[in-house]
C-alpha cells in the first residue's frame, strides 16, 4: 500500500468510527433528526431481534421516539468495533461492514433518581455503510441482541 492509500484508509476507519459513536448518541439524547441524518436516503434498521421493528429510517425514528419514552435513562455502550471495507454486495470501493458489541443500560419511567438502570441488554451490531456526497452512511443496521436483564415480577404483577 502507498502512503496516500494507507492514509484515506484511517481517515475511513475514523468517520466509521464516528458515525457508529454519533448513532449511539443520538439515540441515548432522544435527538431523532441527527438520528435520521445518519441514514442513506434507501437506509434501513431492523430491531426485530430484540422485540422491536424494521423499517426505513424515518418509520423506525418514529417508533423508537415512542418506545425511548419508557427509558429517559439509556447509554449505549459500542466496543469491539471491527471494521471491513468493501463488503457489501454492490460494492465499488465505498461500502463498509462494522460488526461491534453493545451493552445498553436503561431505566424505567418512574425508576428512582440515581438508582443504578433496571433494564440491561446486550449483543451485536451489524452497521452496513454507504459512502456519499455527505460522507459515511447507515446503509443498514441490524440488532442482533444475546441477552437482557429485566425486573422480575411477581406472580401478582407488581
């Protein structure tokens, strides 16, 4: 590899990693325009596997608006973030593949301030990126969720 090329190749990694980290955020600070921005025009998310849904991006800022509303705490956590460029199946140079793990602390509404979250779940994305006009893209996001701890409840419900 020339320098020139093994430069463009960690300026890549580096809006990869940040669109990943910038999708993490949005969604813990409930800011569902920035959320949408980091959509492809065609982009889509499915949520499928962890009880949620799939859509396009504007259909799924919509439902997680509504579903985020039961957790003002959330922080998603993204870390071992492997990266592939030139992965996807149209490829010519400008796609990538991202596989990382999450953890995802929440708390219910009406928790208690300060209490540590009630709502634990962990797993694996899988973030299929474009490249256009405006830089890196979410062509694809897909939860791949492993495990979740929630509050038990009694045999009354309570």
């Amino acid at each position: 590899m020339t320098q020139r090329v093994e430069l463009a190749t960690v300026l890549d990694r580096l809006a990869v990693d940040e669109l990943v980290t910038d999708y993490a955020v949005t969604v813990d600070d409930g800011d569902w325009a920035a959320y949408r921005a980091l959509f492809a025009p065609d982009g889509r998310a499915d949520y499928r596997a962890a009880g949620g849904e799939e859509g396009g991006a504007e259909e799924i800022a919509r439902w997680l608006t509504r579903t985020m509303e039961l957790f003002p705490m959330r922080q998603h956590l993204i870390v071992n973030r492997r990266v592939g460029f030139g992965r996807l199946d149209r490829d010519v140079g400008d796609t990538a593949l991202v596989r990382a793990d999450y953890i995802n602390p929440m708390r219910f509404t009406g928790a208690a301030d300060g209490g540590a979250p009630d709502f634990v779940c962990g797993g694996r994305y899988a973030f299929e990126l474009v490249r256009t006009s405006l830089g890196w893209r979410m062509h694809r996001v897909t939860v791949h969720e492993k495990w979740r701890r929630a509050p038990q409840r009694s045999a009354t419900g309570v």
